[in-house]
C-alpha cells in the first residue's frame, strides 16, 4: 500500500517541492487549496493529474477534519501559513489566524480524527528575531521580531504542547530562508534575480532595494523539503533546525545576480526606506548539526549556485514573456 500524504500549501514553494519528492518517493498526494476568485496553481501545474486536490481552509476546523476523514493520509504537512513577512505588519490579526490558530485547529482536527498520523509543522527561524545566540539551535530562546514571527512562535508551542500532552507523532522543522526559482516575487531573493532580468532584457533601469546589510542563511527549498520528509521517518517525534549554516548579506546576493548577467550593480541599486523593516532582525544562521547528526541531512546547493539558478530561470521567463 503506498503512505498517503496531505499537504496544506501545495501551491506554495515548499508544496510544489514536497509533492514533487512525495510522489517519487511512491506516495499518494493529497493537497488542500484555498477557494478564491484568483486560482494560482501554476507551482504544481506540471503535477496535474498526479496530485489530487481538496477545497479546505485552516480558519476552518470542520473542513480539516472532514478532509483528514475523506484522505485518511498517513503524514499531513502543514506547509499553509500568510509567510510574507511584511505584510504580517498591514495584517497582524490575520497572519495569528492562519500562522498561529490555523495550527492549533489542524492539531485539534488529527486529535479527534486521525491521532495516528504523522505531523510536520512549518517552524520558521524568524522565530529567533532578535537573536540571542549566534548561530542558533535548537535550544536558542525565541525572540521574533514581527507579527509573524510571533504567530510562528505560537504555532511552534502549541505542536511541542500537542505531542506531549496527546502523544501525538508531531514535529517542528525550524527552516532559516529557502529559495528557488519558484519563490514568490515579493521576496527579496526573487525580487532580485527577477528584476535582474528585467534589467538585462532592457526592460527597467532602476532596483529599489532596503537594508542591503541585512544578513541571512538562504538554501535552496528542494533542500528543505527532504529534511521535513526525513523528520517524520523518525523513530520518535522531536525538532529540527534545517539551514546551511553559512550567512550572506542582501547586497552579496545583490552582487552574484548582477555578476551572473555581467552587470555592475552600483549602477542600478539604490536604497529606498519603503523597504526597510519597522524592526529587522540582526544575524540569522542556523547550526544544522542535529539533523546532520539524526536525519543524514545536508544541504546540496549552495548560495552562489542557488543565485546563479534563480537568475537563470528568471531570464528566460522575461525572454518569454512570463512573471
């Protein structure tokens, strides 16, 4: 019998990677999608007729529940979440509904439906915000520094608190920033490497950016998706931090996507304060060795190349005409 998985988010970066490993890996895939006016599907577009897709909703409990009964899936990835770290700024109230309750209504919904099942909760390590350790691990105090950082924080609590009061096979994988060519153009990597093209197809001539300083720990999703695979194989339901434990800045970033296309980006970047955080987070790299260690889990890609493929991938959708 092949294990049956159900994905929330399967539209999403994560998603589209997950259902891709999943379904080589022989599983049957389910995934949850949202009802909206605007269908955006065109992540797993080229997973049609593979994957089989239900109409459901984190803010509501009784079509988790309903959707855990008509799946009966073996693994549910909570990958659903508002993710946009800006934005939880205009919407604080609703990125705690998605990002925080969502979980604790999923949790509730495998309680009484599917306590068997094996839970992977999509931590984030923007939960560390203002870090108080560098690098940090999975004992590091939580310090987030945004709405949704402290949505995450809960989400994060409320898994621990359910597998320890209920038993339940639910962990956390406390991911630092993973891209690909199929992060969403708000986010500063993608905006990066997009607008690159942009540029080099004659098409703008200006990059507004924020805090070029800042510093993060960026792999690739592809990566990332094997180790949350990975953590439910496991013997016993614990957490993970998953990162590359390297860190880069925006403007090292900013540099590779320009040098890959052979342009000098002093002459297109310029900083605008529309794009510097309300609070930032200082120095974000994450000490993987736990899951090294545990789930034999390493990252392939790293920076330059992740850049480099992001770049690429963007070219030829601009040539093509494509967002």
């Amino acid at each position: 019998m092949a294990k049956r998985a159900l994905i929330t988010g399967i539209t999403g970066q994560d998603g589209s990677y997950l259902a891709e490993l999943l379904l080589k890996k022989g599983y049957e895939v389910h995934g949850m999608v949202r009802r909206s006016s605007e269908e955006k599907f065109e992540r797993i577009a080229h997973l049609q007729g593979k994957v089989t897709l239900h109409q459901g909703d984190l803010l509501d409990q009784f079509s988790l529940a309903a959707l855990l009964s008509l799946t009966q899936p073996d693994e549910v990835y909570n990958l659903a979440a508002q993710s946009f770290v800006p934005t939880s700024w205009n919407q604080p109230v609703l990125t705690g509904e998605f990002t925080a309750l969502g979980v604790t209504k999923m949790l509730e919904a495998i309680r009484h439906t599917r306590p068997q099942v094996r839970f992977y909760q999509a931590s984030s390590s923007e939960m560390f915000g203002k870090v108080l350790e560098v690098p940090q691990t999975e004992d590091t105090p939580f310090y987030p520094r945004s709405p949704y950082g402290v949505a995450k924080a809960y989400g994060h609590h409320i898994t621990v608190n359910y597998r320890e009061s209920f038993k339940l096979f639910a962990v956390s994988g406390i991911l630092f920033n993973h891209e690909s060519p199929r992060r969403g153009l708000e986010f500063v990597t993608r905006k990066v490497t997009y607008n690159v093209a942009r540029i080099k197809h004659g098409l703008q001539d200006k990059l507004p950016m924020g805090n070029l300083d800042a510093k993060r720990d960026w792999g690739f999703a592809g990566d990332y998706v094997d180790a949350m695979w990975r953590m439910l194989q496991q013997d016993e339901p614990d957490d993970y931090v998953v990162s590359t434990n390297e860190t880069h800045t925006v403007k090292e970033l900013v540099e590779i996507a320009f040098a890959r296309v052979g342009l000098d980006y002093t002459k297109y970047v310029f900083t605008d304060p529309a794009f510097v955080r309300p609070a930032e987070v200082d120095l974000l790299i994450g000490d993987a060795a736990k899951a090294k260690k545990k789930l034999g889990w390493e990252p392939t890609v790293r920076f330059k190349e992740l850049v480099e493929m992001m770049v690429d991938a963007d070219m030829e959708r601009v040539k093509a005409g494509q967002r």
